[in-house]
C-alpha cells in the first residue's frame, strides 16, 4: 500500500481537491437555492441534470479522447468547471442553474475518466486493487471534508462559490505536474442491455433502482435539509454523515459480500436502508438520531453499487466482465437522472418527508425483488463466485473497467477458473 501512495499520492491529492471542490457545490446549490426562494422540483430538475450531464459525459468522453488527447480534454473541461462554479451566483435562477449542472456533470465526467485513466497508468498489474481501494477512500474522505467548509461561509454570498473554484482549480496542478506519459485509451467492447437483463435481472434491477437512490441523496440532501428548516451546520452535518456511512460500511460490506449468498446480503442491506429511511421520518426531532439514520443510509446505498457489480459478475463469464461496464454504468447513470426528478416530485406534494418516503421506496423495493430472485433459481456456490471490490455509483467507466480488472485477477489468483486471458484489458496496469 506505501508502494502504491509513493507513486500515486500527486494524482490521489489532485482528486482529493477535485471532490473536495465537488461536494462543497453540491451541497451548497441545494442551501443557495432555497434562500433565492426555488421549489422543490425546481431543484430536483438542476440536481438531476448533473447525472444527465454526467451520463452523457461517461459515453462521450472516450471518443473525445481520442480525438483531440488526454491533456487538451482535462485542460478544457477542467477550466469550465472551474468557471460554472463562479457563475452560478451570478444568474441565479433555475434554467441557468439547470445548464450549469448539466455542463457541470459532462465536464466532470471527462475529467474523471482521465484522471482514472493516468492513475491507472501509474500503478502495476499487482498493485491495481490497493490503487482501487485508495482512491475510493479519497473520494469518499473529498466529499466529507467538503462538507466542513460550508461553516466557514454565508450561503448567501460569493465566497462558498469561489472556494471549491479555486479548489478545482489547484486540483489540476498536481495532476498534470505528476502524470507520465499521455497513456493509450482503450475500452472493451460493450456488452449488449439484454445480454446484462440476461446474465443477471436481479443485478440490472438492483443497479437501476441504486442510480434513483444514490443520486437523491447525492443531489436532494441538502435540498431537504434546507426544506426542512436545518441551519447550514446541521445540513453540513448530515450530508457527512451520509458519505461517513458509505465510506465506513463498505469494508465489512465487502467481507461478508464473499462469504455469503450474495442475494441475501442485497436483501439484507435493502432493508436496512428502507428500516433507517423510515426510521428518519419519525426523528426529524431529534437530530442525533437523524444523523444516525444519515449514516446507515448511506452505508447500506454506497456498497451496494460494488455488491450488485460482483453479482453480476458471477453470471458472466471472465471474458465478459470488462465489457459488461459500460452498460452497468448506462443502467445506473438512467436510474440516477430519474431519482432527484421523482424525489423533488415527492416532497412538492408530502414536504420533506418525501424524501426519506422516496428512499424507503426504493429500498423496499429492491429488498422484495431480491427476495423474490432468491425463489427462483440456486444460489452461486460461495467458492465460485468473484470477489468484491469498492466502486463508487458514480464511477465513469474507467474505474468499473478497472473494477471489473480486480475481479478477474483475484479470481485467477483463487484459482476458481483453470486458465483466464492474462492480457485482460489493459486498464489500470
């Protein structure tokens, strides 16, 4: 793991900044945006178009790419991010907003498959699940940090919106100065929608219904924190909590994800984040317990990205699964643009409940369809299937590549499959 920081550790503090300055706007938009006076579902239409704009960034960037280079791209795009953020206080009103996210999701995406891309150039074969697991502990530990600066601003000024500028700003430097030379692209072949429904329904549900929730508590937390009358430490607090959930429970999540039936587990953790999210209607009097409902909410919705991911897999064969990203990424990406439009909805005619109603929904649902797969074929033998690995809902395509890599060679290294391509796909390593 030292090994892995020594190399890595200019481009993974680069990335730290990037999502520093990230989770800093997106929680600020939804605190900024109920002091300008916007609905509810104003709102939800400017959270959603970052996931519109991120979706269409995933399957755009790579052709991008190619065409004009790794530099030019993250040069370009980078500096747009940096700008929208300065403009959103400017021309404050919901259409304008709406582009900027949009923009906002596109730019951001590109950026990450080509930093994803140079991080995945500067590690080794062996040491590509460590760089894995550290950079999902960065994003995660980006997107908590950001919600401390929020108490060093008035909402309703300019500052808030120049830091996580400057701060996205600074983010290039690092990685610029540290790459090494610009890395070849290359992706699989894309795997067909209906050969996903195929090989796993439970799996291409379950990623669907994951876009809808991750995304709400990504893009209307604070939303509702704001409807609900929370001043911004309390908001601040609560979206931490969130991102503190998902970056502490992944591990054990991801232990027991190879020592059970991984359906069960699915069905397991459905329940705890529709259990918490109902939980949380009722405790919007006692804030600790809120934030403890935060907390486990988020736990049980981060890690269930990478659960149904090593599903999935172990109904493909080795060499589908690198393919298989893109498409995982699409279902997930159309659950995610859906989920702040329906839970905007929700709110405008239940209040900020809705929310947490929204969450409980989902949840409930993907814990019943789990349990109604369960009744209809055998499990995998736990000796059989491919081992975990942490993967964030909003990953581009790149690190699902690179996740989808780590399944490969662990298993190889297990032994669970006589004789695997050994080329793989080139990404990270």
């Amino acid at each position: 793991m030292l090994k892995v920081i020594s190399g890595t550790w200019a481009l993974l503090f680069g990335i730290l900044l990037l999502m520093v300055g990230n989770g800093v706007q997106a929680t600020l938009l939804g605190i900024r945006g109920s002091i300008e006076g916007f609905s509810t579902f104003s709102m939800s239409i400017v959270m959603s178009a970052y996931f519109l704009g991120f979706l269409g960034g995933s399957r755009m960037a790579p052709e991008l790419i190619r065409r004009v280079g790794h530099i030019r791209v993250f040069a370009a795009l980078g500096s747009m991010v940096s700008a929208i953020l300065i403009l959103y206080p400017l021309v404050a009103n919901p259409v304008a907003w709406t582009v900027g996210r949009m923009l906002m999701g596109f730019c951001l995406s590109a950026v990450y498959v080509t930093s994803e891309s140079w991080l995945n150039n500067a590690v080794t074969n062996d040491r590509r699940g460590q760089a894995l697991s550290l950079y999902l502990i960065v994003q995660m530990a980006g997107l908590v940090a950001a919600q401390g600066l929020l108490l060093f601003g008035d909402p309703s000024g300019f500052a808030l919106f120049i830091v996580p500028s400057v701060l996205v700003s600074v983010s290039f430097a690092p990685i610029l100065l540290a790459v090494q030379p610009t890395p070849a692209f290359e992706t699989s072949k894309p795997m067909s929608l209906r050969r996903l429904w195929q090989s796993s329904q439970l799996g291409f549900v379950g990623i669907f219904l994951l876009g809808g929730v991750f995304s709400a508590l990504y893009g209307m937390a604070s939303v509702y924190g704001a409807q609900a009358g929370m001043a911004v430490p309390e908001i601040s607090a609560f979206v931490a909590a969130i991102y503190l959930g998902g970056m502490v429970m992944q591990y054990p999540i991801g232990w027991l994800s190879d020592r059970v039936d991984r359906r069960g587990l699915v069905l397991a953790i459905s329940v705890l984040g529709a259990v918490a999210s109902s939980l949380a209607m009722a405790m919007d009097q006692s804030f600790a317990a809120l934030l403890a409902a935060a907390f486990f909410i988020g736990g049980a919705a981060t890690p269930l990205y990478a659960l149904l991911l090593a599903y999935v897999n172990d109904h493909l064969d080795y060499e589908e699964m690198a393919g298989a990203s893109a498409g995982l990424v699409f279902i997930n990406g159309v659950g995610a643009v859906a989920g702040p439009l329906v839970t905007g909805w929700i709110m405008g005619v239940a209040g900020p409940e809705g929310f947490f109603l929204f969450l409980a929904v989902l949840c409930s649902t993907l814990a019943a369809y789990a349990g109604w797969r369960m009744t209809q074929s055998e499990a995998v033998p736990v000796d059989a299937t491919v081992s975990y690995a942490p993967v964030l809902p909003t990953a581009s395509p790149v690190a699902v590549e690179v996740a989808q890599e780590v399944f490969i060679e662990t298993a190889q290294e297990a032994g669970t499959e006589a004789e695997v391509d050994s080329k793989g796909t080139g990404q990270w390593g």
